[in-house]
C-alpha cells in the first residue's frame, strides 16, 4: 500500500510518470508522445501529440457501456420542472446543437459565448462548441449589461448563445434586453445570437442576428456531428475569475490536461464512480460549474444534477429531498449556501433518507467552524473542505479521500493535492518556509499541473506578471491567499494577501479575527477589513449580521454586543486585534458566486471609490456600510 505521502510525493519526482498513468483514465484519438513539455516556463504544455476531444469522453464514450443510464437531470424549482436526459439523449441534443452552432459559422478555435440560466441548452451549448473545437466562454447569467459587455469583447465571440430569461425566487428575468444593450454597449459585435425561447419574457428579435433555438432544432433533430479532434492543447474555454479583488482574469483552460485533472479528481478527490449521481449546487458560470456540474462527473460516467433555483424553495429541503430521490453519492457546494440552510428548521436535515450520500464537499470561501459543525452533524457524513481557484479548475488542497484516509480538521481544507509542489513564501523576503505552522503566502512550484490554466487569455504577459515570481532557478505561481501549514501537512487558509492588516506593527488575518467574532451565538456572518489609521497604520472594523436581526432593536443592545464581540476577540487573539468598532447589518456586500467583497468594504471606510463592482449580487448591501460610514 503507497500512502498518500508517497503517492504525493511521487506526483511530484516522477511527473511524467504518474500523469502517463493518470491519462489513461480518459480516451485518446492519438496516444501523447510527451507527457509535459516545460521548456518554456512558467507556460507548461500538457499531453503533448495526444489528440482527443472534451465532449467524447464526457458523452461519447458513455454510449458503448451505458446510453441509457441518467446522464444530465434537470430540476427547476423555478419552473417546476424536472427531466432526465440518457447519455444517448443528451448526445443527440448535444450534436442538434453542434450542427446549429456550424450552420452559424462557428468552426474549430472560434469563441462561442453562452450567456444561460441553469437550463439544460446551456449544457448542450458548452459540450457542443467542446464538440466541434470551439472555445466557450460562459458568462454568468446573473451580470448585467456592462460586465456582459467587457467579456464580450473580450472573447470576440462570433455567436452569443442566450435566453429570454432567467428566474429567481419564481420571478422571471428577462436576459434579452440585458444581452440588447451589452451588445450596443461592445465594441465587438457577434455575427449571430441564438435564443432559448423558454416562454418567460417577450423578446425583441433584431433581424439577420438573432436566431431562436426551437425551430433550428427541429430541423436538426437527426443529425450526426462527430467530434472534431483536437491537440491536447487546444483551448477547450475560456473563464472569468469572480472578481472579488479587481478586474476579473480571462482564464484559459486545454482540453488534454483538463480531461485528464478532472477524471484523476473524480476518482482519487471525489471518489465518484459510473453509474452513481453527482449534485453539485453551484451554477455554470463558475468554474465549479464547469467542472463539477458539466465536465467532471460526466467524464466519469456519473449522472449529474443541474439545478435552478433558491435553495430554501419551496422549503430548506429542497437538496436533500434530491439527494433521496436521485441516490446522490457526492455533493458539491459552498458555504455561503450552506449558511443560508443554517438558517432553516433543522428538522429539514432528518426528513429525507441521505444514505446514499458518500460526503459533501464544499469549496470557495473560507468554511467557518460553527457552519462545518452544524452539517456535519446534521448530515453525518464527511465534510470535505477543498481549496481551488478558477485558474487552477480543481483543487490545490483537499483529504484526497481515494488514496488518504487520513481524517479532516475543522478549518483546514487538507494537504496539498497530489500534482501540487505547493510551497508557503515569506511575504517579505519571497523565500521559502519550511517549518511547521509559519504563516506565509501559499504558492505553487511550476510547472502547474495537467487541468490549471494555460495563460490569461489573448494575454501571455498579463499571465507571467501576474501569477509568476521567479527565485534563482524557479518559477513559482502564487495563490494570493496566505495561509499556514500544521505539523501533519493540513493547510489552514488565513484570508487573502490583500486582506492581511498591520496594526501598529502587528500582522493579522482579516480570517483569524472573523473566526473569532463567529464564535459568538448571535453572529450570522461577519465581514473584517483593515482600515487605514493615522495613529497605528490599520484598524480592524468589523461588520456582522446577527442570527436573529430582531434582537438588535436599539443602540443600547447594539453596545453590548458591541463589547461582548470585542472581549471574545480579546480573549481569542489579543487586544490588539480587537476591532476598532463592531457594526451590524443585515447583509454583506458580495459577488454573485458568495464571495465577500471586502475590498469594497475597505474603501467606504477609507472614503475611497470602491473600484469594479461589475460582480456584486445586492447594492443594498454595500449601501448600509455606506450609511454607516457616514454617520459615524
Ligand atoms: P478574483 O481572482 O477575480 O479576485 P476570486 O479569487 O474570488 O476572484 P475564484 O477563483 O472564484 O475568484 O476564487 C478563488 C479564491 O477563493 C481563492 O483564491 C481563495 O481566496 C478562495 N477560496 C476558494 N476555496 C476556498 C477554501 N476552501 N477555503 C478558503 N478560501 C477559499
Ligand atoms: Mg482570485
């Protein structure tokens, strides 16, 4: 038996080796000669000479061994709706689709921009350009005309696949004016638009552009579109980060790597076999999306869930009522969401049968103790805790459960993943820290492995200037999140470079001071920036959301809390990251994918312009910090 220390580290010292093997979880049209070509770093090409293609493995070779089984379930609590398409359904929808994108123009390397609700044509629509070796750039459905429109010209897309509209909470949002005017806005103009006509909101149809879906369809019902083959390292999408520091990254991704990083995570991260139901609850837009909703459980032969709509409606039940009703084995969400069902009867949690359920993992954001304590009890099984970002496209950190049998701790989303030379940096000097529990910025030794981006797109020096530094001899791409390992090799992830403060010399993790402050039972959520102060450089100011709003009512409970909050921040971590005031709101300022937007936060209360706000979900939120700001 190799144990996880050793399948790491082999990972690592025979790379060529380890991913030959791990290729052969996927099929090839033509076997890669060379397994990473490095010689021009940081830019690492993976699978060199393979030839393969992203929608064959994850539809086309299902076909032989199960064209019948459950491959994509549709449920929309929205519409109330739910369907299930067979691997042999959604080949032939997939393949309508392709030979409607090639009728549009659109052939191999051509961008194919898909601005969908979580609707089944939207998945149709990725592995269809997959298909036919375009480049899709998903555009989350929730962003407005502007952002619509600088990723639209970003990615130069010759047809924008979209809908009418989108539904939140039961109500309908129309998406063809929002797309109309990002197009008017763009400097790029797609030649074509095709429209999903769901029947939800009129649509304008501008001639000679727009085109709708059903009747293309139909004439298409019986077509056959085979694969386009393409080199391992052909771009199979590009992909925003959520752009909760700045300006979102156009992040480029291969299809060899990708579909080799993804079948390897299934099997040693996930722990999903064929035949089994994966439920991940995040939305295409996202990376996770990408791939833990679309590519990663299909390329493993799973079904998977594709969800739209609230996760409290029609009640808090809601997912775990799926899970019993399509024997999910795996479970893929955020904290943010599991938050939300904190907030729910718990009764819900024992309502429904969840033995099928192997674990839950959840991912983007920092997973707060008292939230990993609530499921895990309430679910009684594993909480998975994963650390990744879009540019990576699967986990840096994470229990490898298939090879580790090593337990989880709370707030640590797990060692470093095999493939990942991981390393923690001193701020300051860039060197390497070696030792146990030093807190340095964590980084990753190229080359990157198989599935991580290619380059920023269209943007090779926006790619090395960004992520690279360089120490004598290597390249090492950094996370910007800081973080500190333990003595057994568990990271802990402390908040983001941007978000560490220094208080009258002292550094402190925004993170560190939120953990401590969501230790107090009436705290929901809490927000912690560093604020510029003429006496001790920074300040901590914190921003709470109570559980229970009306216990708030007046200014005298509000002080209390105030002080109670400051004496466990004191007692925790020490006067000195006692925040300078404790101030409550009802919500928190944030992306659209959860992420708390503290850099916003940090400008009010420095009077600053807040900067690109081009992501955030609910302007009321960030408009009561406003209101507080400007009180005093
Ligand atoms: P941008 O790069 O545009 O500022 P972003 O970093 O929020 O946006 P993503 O790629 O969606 O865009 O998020 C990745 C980041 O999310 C990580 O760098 C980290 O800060 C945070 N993150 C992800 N997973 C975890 C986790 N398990 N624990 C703590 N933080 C996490
Ligand atoms: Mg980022």
């Amino acid at each position: 038996m190799t144990t996880y220390a050793e399948f790491h580290q082999r990972s690592l010292t025979d790379r060529d080796g380890f991913w030959g093997e791990q290729a052969k979880l996927v099929d090839w049209k033509v076997q890669p000669t060379q397994v990473c070509d490095y010689s021009n770093p940081p830019f690492a090409k993976w699978f060199v000479g393979g030839v393969t293609n992203l929608c064959h493995n994850a539809v086309d070779r299902h076909l032989v061994t199960r064209p019948d089984q459950a491959a994509l379930i549709f449920v929309s609590t929205e519409t109330n709706q739910e369907k299930v398409y067979s691997f042999r359904e959604l080949h032939a929808e997939v393949q309508r689709m392709a030979a409607t994108l090639k009728e549009l123009g659109v052939g191999k390397g051509d961008r194919v921009l898909i601005y969908m609700p979580m609707i089944p044509e939207a998945a149709f629509a990725m592995l269809a350009c997959t298909r036919i070796g375009a480049i899709h750039s998903v555009v989350f459905g929730g962003f407005a005309s502007g952002s619509l429109a600088s990723r639209i010209e970003d990615a130069a897309p010759k047809v924008v696949v979209s809908a009418d509209a989108g539904s939140r909470g039961g109500k309908a949002v129309a998406y063809k004016p929002l797309l109309d005017e990002a197009l008017r806005l763009s400097k790029f103009k797609p030649e074509s638009v095709l429209l999903v006509d769901r029947g939800m909101a009129p649509m304008e149809m501008v001639a000679g552009r727009d085109k709708l879906w059903a009747p293309l369809r139909e004439k298409n019902m019986n077509v056959v579109v085979p694969c386009e083959w393409v080199d391992a390292t052909h771009p199979s999408y590009t992909l925003y980060t959520s752009g909760t520091t700045g300006k979102p990254k156009g992040v480029q991704r291969d299809t060899g790597g990708y579909a080799v990083a993804l079948a390897a995570s299934m099997k040693h991260i996930y722990c999903g076999e064929a035949g089994e139901t994966y439920f991940s609850t995040s939305d295409i837009g996202w990376v996770v999306g990408h791939s833990y909703i679309i590519y990663g459980p299909l390329i493993a032969g799973m079904a998977t869930i594709m969800y739209e709509g609230l996760p409290i409606r029609p009640d808090g039940g809601i997912w775990w009522s799926l899970i019993e009703k399509y024997k999910v084995t795996v479970m893929f969400s955020a904290p943010t969401a599991i938050r939300v069902l904190k907030k729910q009867d718990p009764a819900l949690l024992k309502k429904y049968d969840l033995s099928s359920l192997k674990a839950l993992f959840l991912a983007g954001e920092p997973l707060d103790q008292p939230t990993a304590q609530w499921i895990s009890e309430g679910l009684g099984r594993p909480i998975v805790d994963n650390y990744w970002q879009t540019e990576t496209g699967w986990p840096i950190l994470a229990i490898s459960k298939g090879v580790d049998d090593a337990p989880t701790k709370f707030g640590s989303p797990g060692k470093a993943v095999y493939g990942y030379n991981v390393k923690l940096l001193d701020e300051s000097t860039g060197e390497e820290l070696t030792g146990a529990n030093q807190k340095g910025v964590v980084a990753i030794e190229g080359p990157l492995p198989p599935g991580c981006l290619q380059t920023v797109w269209g943007d090779d020096a926006r790619f090395v200037s960004t992520y690279w530094t360089t120490i004598p001899g290597r390249m090492i791409y950094s996370t910007f999140d800081w973080g500190i390992r333990d003595e057994d090799g568990y990271y802990f992830i402390l908040g983001r470079t941007d978000d560490v403060i220094n208080v009258a010399g002292h550094r402190l993790g925004t993170r560190e001071i939120e953990e401590s402050i969501s230790a107090h039972p009436n705290v929901a959520e809490v927000a912690v920036v560093g604020v510029a102060d003429q006496l001790k450089g920074q300040v901590a100011m914190a921003f709470a959301v109570v559980k229970d709003a009306s216990k708030i009512p007046d200014d005298a409970s509000k002080l209390a809390l105030e002080g109670e909050i400051m004496k466990i921040v004191d007692k925790d971590l020490g006067a000195v990251a006692r925040p300078a005031r404790v101030r409550f709101v009802t919500l928190l300022p944030k992306t659209r994918s959860g992420k708390c937007l503290r850099r916003a936060i940090t400008a009010v209360c420095e009077g600053r312009d807040p900067g690109d706000l081009t992501t955030m979900d609910d302007p009321a939120a960030l408009q009561q910090i406003k209101d507080l700001v400007a009180a005093k």
